[in-house]
C-alpha cells in the first residue's frame, strides 16, 4: 500500500527540538531534510544566529522616486551569488537617512525571503549607497566569518534544504528571519575556507568584466553613430505644427523634442529600418498533452542581453507562451522597453519558448551581436519608449518596433562589437565556473573530507 511513498518515523522529543512552531508536516520532516540536518551536526555546524546579526528591510510601503539618489533592493536582486543589477527602484538619501536599520553595508549578505526563497550574495561596494524592503533577509557578520564564504554555503545543498525546509506559507510562502537565524552553519579550516573565498571574489571580478566588455560593445557603437559625446539639446520651449502633431497622433512636448528630430536623423543616415535588417519571425507554438517546454518571459531576461527559460508542463503553458525562438534569433520585449529587454538565443535555447510580449527578430543583413547591442542602447531604449502606449504597461507596436530607424555598421565596428560581446560570454561562463566550484567544494567537506575539497578547487582555479 505504501509503495512509491517516503515514510519516516520519528519520536515526539525530536519533533520539538527547534520546533517553536509546532510543525508536523511531512515535507518539514522529510528524509533529505532530516539527513542533511544530522550531517551537518556532526560536522559541529552552529545556528547562523551565533555568528550574525540578522535583520530584514523596511516593513512599510516606500515611497520610490524617479532617478532618486538611493537604490532599493528586493528578493529579486540575488541571484545566485550575485546581486541582478539590471533594474532598481530608489528612493531619496531623506528616506535612505530615516531608516538606518535596513540601510545596507558592505559585505552584507541578502537572501531572498519570498520569491525564490534562498537566493543569496554579497553587498559590494559598487552598490552602495542601497536601502532594502521586507522580502530580504539582511545577514551581518562578525569577525571571523567571511560573507562570502556564507553565501557560498547558503547556496550549497545543504543551505538550500534548510531554507526550504524552514518556509512556511500557502499563498505567499516565506522565509521569516527567525528562521534564518536556526539555520546551521559548518565552520571549516582556515585554508579550505580561504580558498573558497577567494574562488568567489574572482567569480565577481569576472562578472565585472562581463559588464565591462558589453559597456565596451556599446561604446564600439556610439562612436560609429558620432554619439559618444553628444548631448541631447533641451531648450525651454519649442514649435511644432499642429499638422505635425495629428499625423503623429501625439500631443507630448517629448515626442517633438528637438533632440529626438537630432537623434533620428543620424540613425536614418541610410535609409534602414529595422524591418529591413532583421524581419520579424512569427512560429506558433502549439501545446500538447503531455510533456514539458522551456519558457521565456519577460522576468528570466538577465541584463546582459541573454535569456534564462523555465521548464515547464505543457498543460500548465501560460496563455501568453505562443512563439517558437530559434538559435540565433533576438527577442526584444515591447513592453517597457526602457528596461532594456532584449536578448540573443543561443543554440542550446533553440526551439524555446517564449512569451508574445517578445517581437522575435531574426538577423538577416545585420550581426546578431550588433542588433542586440543597438536595441539595448539607452539612446534607442529612450526612443522605443517614446513611441508607447498606455501608463499602467507601457508598451510599443510591433509595427512601430519594426520601423525604428538603423544604420548600417562598418565592418571594424561589427567585428568590435562581436569580439566584445564573446569576451563578455566567456567572463560570465567562468565566473558561472568559479562559483559552483566553490559551492561544490563546501558540499565535498561536509560529505566527504576537506582534503578532497581542496584537491577540487585547487584544480579548478588553477585553469582560471
């Protein structure tokens, strides 16, 4: 009768042990969960509670500002050992001032409490000045312990199985910072620790790279365009005629900025479209029964112009999940498109699926690469959002996506363009390297011996 199913049978005295709460259920007292809690005490692992101070953000609504001085991080900036820089809310340094408390420091580590629960990684300074909301989990070491050494194991199986084990919540499941602090940390030798430490810090040293060769991407643009240095004119007033105005079927002083008149002129240098350079491609995604699908939505685009996917049922396939990508292809999102939110589909993403609030292009007289890099140019981010709709989700037509202007790029600028973009793959996939190495290296210790662990990552660091 029990066939298939996981039983486990436990004594009332060990249910109540750390059980504030009374819970009785079976996914709390799971067999996984319970292994990795008695391992890791016998590896002598302490409630984190001891080694931190542990807080989370501001309970009440915030007020956000447009451009303000102070960013405002949330359960959706950590990532897996890295903080998703792509898009802040802010707030004024009055605010920022007022709540000392949930202000952020350096060398904080934030998990994410709501969300995908567990997420964690490190406030660098690059960051600051930052204040956080109540969806994060604010840990702040003592001496001794490096934060980056804990996010590391946070994110470790063993991180991971007690921040799940210790969510609660139906509708919203959450991880309260009571909880956080019962979770058990293993302290391992100075050296094994020092290692991993420093396996990290070059993981985020590359990721630095990263950012810093897509900037170079653009900059390769921006000169070839003569925009690199210029300024938008912004005069106090302007005219325009009214025959202007009703064939555009605008009224915003925005839209007849004499700088946008400047703008448009030097990118329709040739007479190209985007239409013309990289067509639209429409391949309907037909559900089945059974089986499952890799889905990209808005929220998985990452804000280097690359895309993550879930894997989903197919019976569960939203309703907006309605176009093949193929390899090669560029999404661009019309939906908010000062966000930046586009991105290049690789070959392990071919026959994905993705959302219909992505315009799916495919390059035909244009690099990729080029394509990609020029719809995530602020300038032209800046112009699509010109051309939106509606003030809830602002969104721009695919026809007028199709007919922004483009020029043509010389052949030094699209070689630039792409060599920086494969040196910023290729930063991020070690970077991606260095921090499951370190994550695997603490897994190894508390499994097998930290002798092994240290043959690991010496291995791997050494062909970084």
């Amino acid at each position: 009768m029990l066939e298939g199913l996981e039983v486990t049978e436990i004594s009332l005295t060990q249910i109540l042990q750390r059980n504030d709460v009374f819970r009785i259920d079976a996914e709390y007292f799971g067999k996984q969960a319970l292994n990795v809690i008695q391992t890791l005490r016998e590896n002598q692992a302490v409630p984190l509670v001891t080694l931190a101070a542990i807080t989370d953000g501001i309970h009440t609504s915030l007020p956000f500002v447009e451009n303000g001085e102070v960013k405002v991080l949330s359960a959706k900036h950590p990532k897996e050992n890295y903080i998703d820089d792509s898009q802040f809310e802010t707030i004024t340094a009055e605010f920022h001032k007022a709540n000392p408390r949930t202000a952020l420091r350096e060398n904080d580590v934030l998990i994410s409490t709501v969300g995908t629960i567990g997420n964690s990684a490190v406030v660098t300074p690059d960051l600051l000045p930052a204040n956080s909301d109540r969806h994060i989990g604010i840990v702040r070491l003592g001496t001794g312990v490096s934060p980056y050494y804990l996010s590391t194991f946070l994110l470790s199986r063993y991180g991971r199985t007690q921040s799940q084990r210790e969510t609660t919540g139906n509708v919203q499941p959450n991880l309260f910072i009571s909880k956080i602090g019962q979770l058990l940390v293993p302290r391992l030798s100075e050296q094994l620790e020092l290692l991993i430490v420093e396996s990290v810090k070059l993981a985020y040293g590359r990721r630095r790279n990263s950012a810093g060769y897509l900037k170079q991407a653009e900059q390769s643009l921006l000169v070839n365009l003569g925009l690199d240095k210029w300024e938008a004119p912004e005069p106090l007033n302007y005219v325009r005629n009214s025959s202007e105005a009703f064939s555009a079927g605008r009224l915003d002083a925005e839209f007849f900025n004499p700088g946008i008149d400047q703008l448009l002129k030097r990118l329709s240098r040739d007479g190209l479209k985007i239409r013309d350079v990289a067509p639209a491609r429409k391949e309907r995604f037909t559900l089945n029964e059974t089986g499952e699908f890799h889905y990209i939505e808005i929220g998985t685009l990452n804000n280097d112009g690359t895309a993550q996917a879930q894997c989903l049922p197919q019976r569960e396939a939203p309703s907006r999940a309605t176009q093949y990508v193929r390899s090669n292809d560029v999404i661009t999102s019309t939906v908010r498109p000062n966000r930046r939110l586009s991105a290049s589909i690789s070959e392990q993403q071919d026959g994905f699926v993705c959302s219909s609030g992505f315009v799916v292009l495919r390059p035909k007289h244009i690099s990729g690469d080029v394509l990609l890099t020029y719809l995530r140019l602020p300038l032209i981010c800046k112009l699509m959002d010109l051309y939106t709709s509606a003030s809830m989700y602002p969104a721009i037509s695919e026809f007028d996506l199709l007919n922004l202007p483009i020029p043509k790029f010389s052949t030094a600028t699209e070689k630039a363009v792409e060599q920086s973009l494969q040196s910023a793959r290729q930063a991020k996939q070690r970077a991606a390297q260095l921090l499951e190495a370190a994550k695997r290296a603490v897994e190894l210790a508390i499994e097998q011996s930290e002798a092994q662990a240290l043959a690991y990552l010496h291995d791997i660091t050494a062909n970084q």
